[in-house]
C-alpha cells in the first residue's frame, strides 16, 4: 500500500529521477521535445525554502513513485512541482499527494492556496478544479536577450539618481533595513504575503541575488535572482523569481530600471538571457517588458482556492512565478 510522508532531504535525487521520467514520458506522449518546464533543477532548493511543505509517495516494493512540493509566502501559498511516476500515474496517488499538502495547509492562516498548471493538459486542470482550486489568469514565462557589450539605452534619468544594491553585498544593519522594506512591499502589494523564505534562500544558497532598487534607504522595488548552477535558472539564463515595484510608486519607468539592473546582473554573471513570470492580469507590466523585447516562451495556467478574496487584481508591476 502506497503511503504518503514527508519528504526528507535524502530524497532528493529520487524525486529529481521522478520529475524527469515523468516529462520523458509527457515528450513521448505529445511526439515533440516541448518547451522546457520547470523540473529536477528546483527540488533541492524548493525543499530546502520550505521542507515541511514537501511529501513523497512510497511503495513497499518500488520506493518513492511521487512527490509534491509546495511552501508558503506568508499568507500565500502554492504548490509545484507535483509528480507521479507515469507507472503509477492515474491510480489514486496524486490525490494522496495533494490532500497532503492541504493538510499541511490547513492550520495556517493562509488568504490564498495556488498552484499553476498545463492549460495544453485538460486532464490536469479538471484534477486541481476538483480540489477546488480555480482558473485566474494565464501566467507568461518571457525572455530577453541579454546584449553581452553593454547595458540598453538608459531607462530613466532622476534627480536624485536610483542606486542599485545587492542584498548579498551589504552590512548587517542596512541589510535588515532593507529586509524590513521589501517585507513592506510586499505586504502592500497583498496583505500577509512575505517573500522572506526566498529572500533568505537565495543568500543563505548562494542561488544568485536580490537586486535593491532605490535612492538611499528608500526602496522603490527589488527583484529575486536566480543565476547559479544549483538555482532554479535554467543554463545560461538569469531567472527573476519575484520582482515587485512600491505600489506608492507603481510607473513603467521604474519598472524598466528594476528589468534593466536585472539584464545588468545578468551580463556581469556572463549570462545570456534574463526569464521573468509574469502573470497575465498585470497587463501594464507585461505590455512594457514586451516592448523592450522580450517574448513569450510558456504559459502557465494561475489556479487559486478562494478562501477569503482571489489575487484577481494584482498591480501591474507585481511579477511572480508559481512553477
């Protein structure tokens, strides 16, 4: 009998095995190679963000066959990847997997449970909605490429000027300073929500940086980075986990400035592209990437539970991903 318990850390390289078996057999099933999904590079640093939020299937007889994977932004929680060897797919274990995890996420005071799923996959869709989580908003993986000879043209000229820092540069106390504004963003832009688990993960990691816009200790907006061989950036690519401007703020200009010390990250670490998941519903934001040149690669489908209110009106210059 197939049981269902939290995954631990020697785990990791089977779930990684079982994320990969699984998109083979997606590859095999469609006749085509497909864009690439979120897959085995992020379990390692998904679970070490937040292990009590990952679970695993075991079979007395073929080990680990499944896992789920989720964690908890402060108020905001989602799960992904959730993965079942394509053995044992549709027999019952994914629905172990996921009510797991809605155990887990039970006793937390949580505003909204999310995930993002294959709209290309109907089956998957119909399998969330009937855990009751419901279709929002398509969610874009853009890209754009990086100029490996300099910077684009300026984005924005201000008096006083923006400052660019990297939160894995700075003294003890600015640091906290700065920890304590981008904790007050965040909660702007969505009461509860707190990005301190990513911020945390990507110092402690060394999965890449958290660039600081603004003008001394005033923080305009800031922009996770993932650029590392163990991150969760695909090679050669500087992925943007989360990028937020100050809803006090809220213009294109400020925006760009945050994408370009992005592509500016990204040259330095001799990258070539920098990835950004924009959710659909941020219109603004993502018609003012577009036309610096990036393009779609994915889409993803946002599922929500409604428990109290749906993020169904974010700002348009709030980015996240839930892959």
């Amino acid at each position: 009998m197939t049981a269902i318990r939290p995954m631990a850390p020697d785990d990791t390289a089977q779930v990684e095995r079982l994320i990969d078996a699984e998109m083979a057999a997606r590859r095999q099933e469609t006749g085509a190679a497909g864009v690439e999904r979120a897959g085995s590079r992020l379990v390692k640093s998904r679970f070490q963000k937040d292990p009590a939020g990952c679970f695993v299937a075991e079979d007395p007889s073929h080990g680990v066959i499944g896992a789920a994977l989720s964690i908890a932004w402060g108020s905001v929680a989602w799960l992904g990847p959730l993965t079942v060897h394509p053995e044992s797919a549709g027999k019952g274990v994914e629905h172990q997997l996921l009510q797991a995890v809605l155990d887990h996420w039970e006793p937390m005071t949580l505003s909204v449970q999310g995930l993002e799923a294959d709209p290309a996959l109907p089956t998957a869709v119909e399998f969330y909605a009937s855990f009751g989580f419901r279709p929002q908003f398509l969610t874009a993986t853009l890209i754009g490429a990086v100029d490996p000879d300099g910077p684009r043209e300026p984005i924005r000229q201000r008096s006083p000027s923006f400052e660019l820092l990297r939160l894995a540069q700075l003294p003890g106390a600015l640091e906290e300073t700065m920890l304590a504004n981008c904790r007050r963003i965040s909660e702007r832009h969505y009461p509860g929500l707190d990005y301190s688990k990513e911020l945390q993960s990507v110092k402690d990691l060394h999965l890449g940086d958290t660039l600081l816009l603004g003008v001394g200790e005033r923080l305009y907006g800031f922009a996770i980075c993932h650029a590392t061989p163990g991150s969760e950036a695909e090679t050669g690519s500087c992925y943007v986990k989360a990028l937020l401007i100050d809803p006090a703020i809220d213009d294109q200009e400020t925006l760009l400035a945050l994408v370009e010390a992005c592509e500016g990250y990204a040259r330095m670490q001799q990258l070539k592209t920098v990835r950004l998941g924009v959710n659909l519903a941020c219109w603004e934001g993502y018609q003012a990437v577009a036309a610096r040149g990036y393009h779609v690669q994915q889409l993803q489908l946002r599922m929500v539970r409604p428990i109290d209110d749906l993020l169904s009106d974010p700002s348009p210059f709030h980015f996240n991903d839930w892959r």
